[in-house]
C-alpha cells in the first residue's frame, strides 16, 4: 500500500506529455503489486504446504560452512550494538548523509528530457525572409548530395518549402515557407548519428552565404529551442530594441551557437502612392488598384484541372518578363468596375518605391511579444548556459510597459517539476495515513517516515557514478524510492513494538533484537530490487538509465542507514515513553 501510494497521485496532477508518457505506470504498477500481495499471502502458503515435507533439521553437531549472508549477519550484529553504544554519533551520522545527499543533489547537472538514441537526425535549412523556393532547392539538395556522400548515411528524404509530416513525437512540423528547408537523415547505427551530428554541425553550420544550417538531434523537449526570453509589450520599437540588445548578450556567450529571434528578417515590398483625387475622378479606388496589381503579379484562381488525381489551379497573371521591375508595376492597366476606364498606374501614381514591413508579427495573450531563441553547443547544458545569460540579461533598464518571461527548458522545468513535487507531497500524505492506521501513534509513523530523506545520497551518489544528469526519470526514481525504503522502516518498527508488547522484551532489547532479525529480509529485498533495475544503468538509455541509477544505489545506501539509524532513533525516541 505504502509503495502504490507514491504512483497514485501521479494519475491526478500530471497532464500534457508528461502525463501521456507516466499516465498508465500507476495502474500497472498497483495491478502488480495487489498481485504478487495475493500470491505472497495465498501460493506460496500453499507451495509451502505442499512442497516442504520435513520441518527443521535439527543441528547434529556438524560445523556448516558459512553463507556469505552469514558473514554479513554476524558483521551487522557487531556494528549494530556498538551503535546503540554511540547512539548520537549514529545518529549525527544520518542527518549528516542526508544533507550531503540534498547538496549533492542540488549541484548535479540538471537535464530534463534527455536526447534520443536513435539512428535518425533532422536538418533545417533557413535562408532570409523573401528567398524564392529556387534557392531553398539549390542549398537543400547541396547539402543533402553532402551528406549521401558519406558512407555513414543510409538515405535523405528532403521537403523544400515545407517541413516533414510528424515523425516524432516532441518535433513539432514548421509552417510552409519558401525560405525553408529540412532533411531527415537516417544513418547505419545510432553512433553513427552522433559521429555524424559532431563532425558536420560545425563544418556546415555557416557553410552556405545566405543560409544557416541547424543540425538537430531528436529528443523529448517539445520546445522550438533549448533557451527562450519573451519580450512582451504594446511598443513595438521598444520591444524590438530590447531584443536586439539580449540576442547581442547571447552572441557574446561562446556557447550559445545561433541566437535568432520570431518575427523574422524585415520583408521586402513595394509601396505605390496613390493620387486620390485623379483615381476618384476615374472611379478608382485604392482596393482596386491593389486588386489589380495582385492579380497581375501574384496570378488570380480563374479554375482547376486535374492531373489523374491531383488537382492543377488555373492562375490569371502578367507574362514572367513583365512582373521584374518598377516600370512593369508602372505599365500595369487598372480597369475600374464604374466607369470602364482603363489607365496604366502611372498615371494616378505619385511615386513607387522600395518597402520594407516586418516579417512576422507574433502576438502572445493578446500582447506584442518577440522571442529571442538561442541554441548551444553539443553537450553544453542549457541551463547553466542561461544562468550566465541572466546575469547579463538583468543589467539592461526595462520599462514597466515592458515585461520579461522565459520560455525553453526553464518552463518546461517549471511545467513539469511543480506538478511532480506535487503528486510527490500527495505521496506522502497517503503514506502518512496508512502509517497512521497501522501504528495508531505518530510518533512512530514520523519515526518509519525518517527513512524517506536517507535514500537521497544513495540517489545523488547513483548520478554521479554513472554520469547521468538528474531529469524527469530521475525525479520518478526517487519518487519510487518513497514507497519502496519505508517499508524497510515498517518491517524494523512493527516487529520491535510486536517483541516489546507481546514477547515481554525490553526497549533496548526490542530495538536490538528487531534490527538482528530483519536485517535478512531487509537486505535481501533490497538488494534483490538493486539489481532488478542494473539492466537499466548498464543498457546506457538515456532516458532510462538515470532512474535506474537512482533507484540501485538509493536502495543500498538507505538500506544501511535505515538498519543503523531506525533502530537507535526508536529506542532513544521512546526511552521516557516506555520506560
């Protein structure tokens, strides 16, 4: 009940991707454990009965050659008693393993969502806003001969114009642009992906003048780039200052490696000023005129022919030749619906010139909003990236008009972690009330819950052996360690209050006694979950892996602490109580 507790909560409190992707580990996870509860409680009774015939063998005076198991008996049984001999050094000893445990903890590299291992990368393709989709095909297909030409490469699929149907689950597809491009490169092995992503990602990054190639290795951040400011406010020009000035401070960081912002390079125009007074005596109006000019140079839908299958749009437009310079839009014919007069635009054209508008215009919550976007370099955690970034970032005067929020890996951290601490809290609670019909006193149930907190420096010390940055899995792990290492408290403390109450014994001797016969089945169960989950560390997922981790090393250590620590504190607890 204890270890279902720590998984239900999770049903409630998380949603989105996370809840998608842990959603049905509570379900199973009680399934299997009500079930092996029946067959531990009804089998193996029953196997018991049927299988041992004989009762215990009585010792005939032969020396029986010790167990390893026994070895560690007889350790324990020494170590424990010299324990209760220095019970505040014992003590002391497992406040101190927790607050290294928390340090540890607090100081190891953070990652959320680790990288996918897979034999799969994506390349996206950018040229400047207004590029025709003749230079987008011309840099794709360069860099994708580039790549097929590495014996590494088993195929690329190219879409110019547009982006991939959605081949992963967090990869989100980009909108159709004619300045875009993306290849999905599929190689032999998943190290060949890496090699592959190491070595070309800086040979091709600025490869081409007038485009930029970002290489991207799939993972589970659903975000568009690792680090994100979100510049709100009603003024655009000052927001677009203050954009300008923090992708400057993110440029200056040596391992951000492209710092770009959302509302894209200024778009290329034509502004044609009209002489109201002449188009209004020829009954023309500005729509018209911008009617015509459209259709002219952009082509009118007149119909549709089909190709087999695949329909073919019929467009009205002016000849190639004739849509190229400023004298083309000059000549153009205007034809107004009023009068049927037909002049070219010169005429009631005061001036054509160049202009130049924003390329997108991105509004959040109703409010003008520019993202500035950056990416690191492989390897390189983005949040310590963004760390240094703030220092910088809180140097430049803003306005109250003007406000700041993050976005990346920060809020998905902050999407993500809240929710987790909160199923974790709701854990916990359940925990308690079990405890408390159980034990009857809460004293007793504080004292079983001390084990939770000695599992963080077998937690902490998992990460560092193995290398593995505390994630998402990781923070599952020490959620499943909840559940798992109170047990252990609920096996000491419930078997010394049975010897005490029922068997006549003493505090001390129930303590002792307590810790010297469920030193066994402590160890065994707990050593035995330890190497259930060493698949999951020497597999090297990344997703995985650290979880695993957690969990091993988590049990190991607080399994030592609990079998020194629960048994002292309990007897120093209760010293005046049971006196």
């Amino acid at each position: 009940m204890a270890i279902i507790a720590t998984y239900i909560p999770m049903m409630f409190f998380l949603d989105g991707m996370v809840g998608d992707f842990v959603g049905s580990l509570p379900i199973t996870i009680g399934v299997a454990l009500i079930t092996s509860l029946l067959i531990a409680c009804l089998l193996v009774p029953y196997m018991s009965y049927v299988f041992i015939k004989k009762g215990i063998i009585k010792d005939d005076g032969k020396q029986k050659r010790k167990s390893l198991l026994d070895w560690v008996q007889t350790a324990y049984d020494s170590t424990l008693e010299w324990a209760f001999r220095a019970p505040k050094i014992t003590i002391l000893s497992g406040i101190v393993s927790v607050i290294i445990g928390i340090g540890i903890l607090a100081f190891v590299p953070r990652q959320l969502f680790p990288k996918v291992d897979r034999n799969q990368f994506a390349v996206e393709i950018y040229l400047p806003e207004g590029s025709t989709l003749e230079q987008t095909s011309f840099v794709s297909d360069s860099l994708e001969q580039m790549l097929m030409k590495d014996k590494r490469v088993l195929n690329v699929a190219a879409f110019v114009g547009t982006s991939s149907p959605r081949f992963h689950t967090t990869y989100a597809p980009n909108f159709p642009s004619k300045n875009y491009a993306q290849l999905v490169v599929n190689t032999q092995t998943e190290d060949d992906a890496l090699s592959i992503l190491n070595e070309y990602e800086i040979k091709y990054r600025n490869h081409f003048p007038n485009a930029y190639v970002r290489m991207k290795q799939l993972d589970l951040l659903s975000t568009t780039a690792p680090i994100e400011l979100r510049i709100s406010g009603d003024n655009k020009d000052s927001i677009k200052a203050l954009a300008m000035e923090v992708k400057t401070i993110m440029d200056k960081n040596e391992n951000v490696i492209w710092a770009r912002t959302d509302y894209l390079n200024p778009r290329q125009g034509i502004s044609v000023q009209i002489n109201d007074e002449t188009a209004n005596r020829l009954g023309l109006t500005k729509g018209i005129v911008a009617a015509s000019l459209a259709t002219g140079f952009s082509g009118m839908p007149i119909g549709t022919i089909w190709e087999g299958d695949y329909p073919v749009n019929i467009k009205l437009m002016n000849e190639s030749g004739q849509k190229n310079s400023f004298s083309d839009i000059a000549n153009q014919n205007v034809t107004s619906p009023l009068t049927g007069a037909s002049v070219p635009v010169r005429q009631i054209a005061t001036s054509i010139s160049n202009d130049w508008s924003e390329g997108q215009i991105v509004r959040r919550n109703g409010t003008r909003t520019i993202t500035v976007r950056a990416d690191v370099k492989r390897g390189v955690l983005p949040y310590k990236v963004l760390s240094d970034l703030k220092t910088e970032i809180k140097k430049i005067p803003t306005s109250e008009e003007i406000t700041l929020t993050y976005g990346g890996e920060e809020e998905s951290e902050l999407e993500n972690y809240i929710p987790l601490g909160k199923a974790l809290f709701a854990g916990i609670m359940l925990i308690f009330f079990i405890l408390l019909f159980q034990f009857k006193k809460t004293k007793l149930v504080f004292l079983v819950m001390m084990t939770m907190p000695l599992s963080f420096l077998g937690a902490a010390l998992g990460l560092i052996i193995t290398g593995y940055p505390f994630g998402l899995t990781s923070f599952l792990g020490i959620m499943s360690l909840m559940g798992i290492v109170v047990r252990n408290g609920i096996i000491l403390i419930d078997y010394a209050e049975e010897l005490r109450t029922k068997n006549g014994m003493s505090l001390t001797e129930a303590a002792i006694a307590a810790g010297k016969r469920r030193m066994r089945p402590i160890f065994l169960t707990s050593f035995a979950a330890a190497v259930g989950v060493v698949p999951m560390i020497i597999s090297g997922s990344t997703l995985w892996g650290p979880l695993g981790a957690v969990v091993c090393f988590g049990l190991l250590v607080s399994m030592i602490l609990t079998l020194y620590m629960i048994p002292v504190l309990y007897n120093q607890l209760f010293k005046k109580n049971y006196a």
